[in-house]
C-alpha cells in the first residue's frame, strides 16, 4: 500500500496553525511581563519586558493564589475522579444491562443536557444555604460529580468496546457484579475515561458560574474566582491581571505535558476499538 507523505503545504498549515493556537498564552506572557502604562499605549507590546517577576509576586500575593490554586486542585482532581467512576458505571449499566425503563431513563438522561444551568442557580443555592456549605469547597464539588455528557460518552463507547461475549464469559467463570465492573469493564473503558477525565478536569478547573456564586475571594476561592480580586481600583492593572491568569493556565500545562501521551493514546485507542 503506497505510503501517504506530507507535502511543504502541509507543514505550512501545520505552523500556522500551531501558532495560532499559541498566540493568545504567549502574548499573556508578553503583557504580565510589561506595565500598566505600555499596554495602553498602541500599538501593544509584542515582545517581553521586564516586569514578569514583580507582576507574577503581585498577583500571588494580591490573589491568594497558593490558597486557590489548592483549593481548584481539590474542586477539578475530585470532580474529574467522580465524573468518570460514576459516568463509567452508569454507562455500562446504559449499554450492556437488560432492565425495566432504560430507554426512558437514557432519554431523560440526555435531556438534562439542554437545560440552562443558570436555571438551576436558585433552587441549587437554597439548597447548599440549608445545608450550611455556602463558601465551602462541597458547595462546589457535589453537585458536578456525574455528569449528562460523561453518561452519554461513556454509552456510546462502551457500546463499541465491550463486547457483550466478554461479559458473559467473566459471569460463566462465576465472577461477581464488582469483579466485572473491575476486571472488565474498567480496562475496556480505560481509554475513554482517560478522555473524559481531561476534559472533565480542564472544564472543573476553568469553571466560574457557580464558583462565583457559591464561594467567595476572602473564603475557599477557586483560581476564576481569586482572579476576580485582581486589577481593582479605578484604573485595573491589567499587567497584573495578565500574571494571574497566566499562573491559573500554568498547570494545567502541566497536567497535559505530563499526561498528553497517554491522553491521546487513549483516544487513538478508542478510534481503533470503535
């Protein structure tokens, strides 16, 4: 079979592409390091100054940013392990159980998914104040730990990846509900919930709505909502402002230089198995 090979005009979108995408962080950058009074002036800076250092201290200090940044690796790392444990066991029992209204239970399921969550802001917030969680971090973690989507992507997958003969083989050899779940289930679905588990903690980690609502800067903020604290006065720094937003993106840099290899090996794996 004759070898597909790129040409020059496939690199070039390649690069242009690549620095499309790193244009914004980079120029984040390029304003923490600057003053207040050169990013007013025009044109704006395109290259580096001087300030990164002492704009990155203000921020930190001003923000409470090794507070938040704990606290949001709390909110994302716990709701990205629920999201997935509790998404990958309702969608095997979707896909592979046989029981009484699961067409009905899918469908409703899904259809959580067209709901406004600014419709649910009231009645979830009378809820956490009778429970006496308002500025606490399981005002911000319970109510995101199974999600619509994770359900429906998890299904859909497992539709695909497991086989039904696999199951039945492990309950011919007497193996229990839990041991399937675990011993079968869970490698199957490995793919995918490293997939979901990404998204689930970058969704987690950049969320706003209702951390804004729920917690406050002076209490257990999360990093979106010390960012908020950032820049106040008459005139906002927005040198400052770019700092933190750039210490708020640096780990989860991190996370995806750390795990980018096995997260897209997951979801080449998928692609293959589907």
């Amino acid at each position: 079979m004759r070898a597909l090979r790129a040409g020059r005009l496939t690199y070039v979108v390649l690069v242009l592409f690549t620095a499309g995408s790193l244009f914004p962080l980079v120029w984040t950058a390029i304003a923490a390091s600057r003053s207040n009074t050169r990013l007013a002036q025009t044109p704006p800076p395109f290259w580096f100054g001087g300030n990164l250092w002492r704009n990155l201290q203000v921020a930190w200090t001003d923000a409470h940013m090794g507070t938040a940044l704990l606290n949001t690796v709390v909110v994302a790392g716990t709701v990205a392990a629920g999201t997935v444990a509790f998404s990958t066991l309702a969608g095997f029992a979707f896909a592979k159980l046989r029981f009484r209204g699961r067409g009905v239970l899918m469908t409703l399921v899904v259809g959580t998914m067209l709901i406004p969550p600014q419709l649910s802001v009231v009645p979830l917030y009378m809820l956490i104040a009778q429970l006496s969680w308002t500025d606490r971090l399981q005002a911000v973690i319970l109510p995101t730990l199974v999600s619509a989507f994770g359900v429906f992507f998890m299904r859909q997958y497992l539709l695909q990846a497991l086989p039904t003969e696999l199951i039945e083989a492990a309950r011919t050899d007497g193996a229990s509900s839990l041991r399937v779940v675990w011993h079968v289930v869970f490698p199957a679905a490995r793919p995918a919930m490293a997939v979901l588990g990404m998204l689930t903690f970058v969704m987690a980690w950049n969320d706003f709505f209702w951390p804004i609502v729920a917690l406050t800067q002076s209490g257990s903020p999360t990093v979106q909502v010390a960012l908020t604290g950032l820049g106040r006065g008459y005139i906002p720094d927005q040198s400052v402002i770019m700092a933190g937003a750039l210490l708020g993106t640096l780990p989860l840099l991190l996370v995806f230089l750390v795990f980018g290899r096995q997260i897209v090996g997951g979801i080449m794996q998928g692609a293959v198995k589907g």
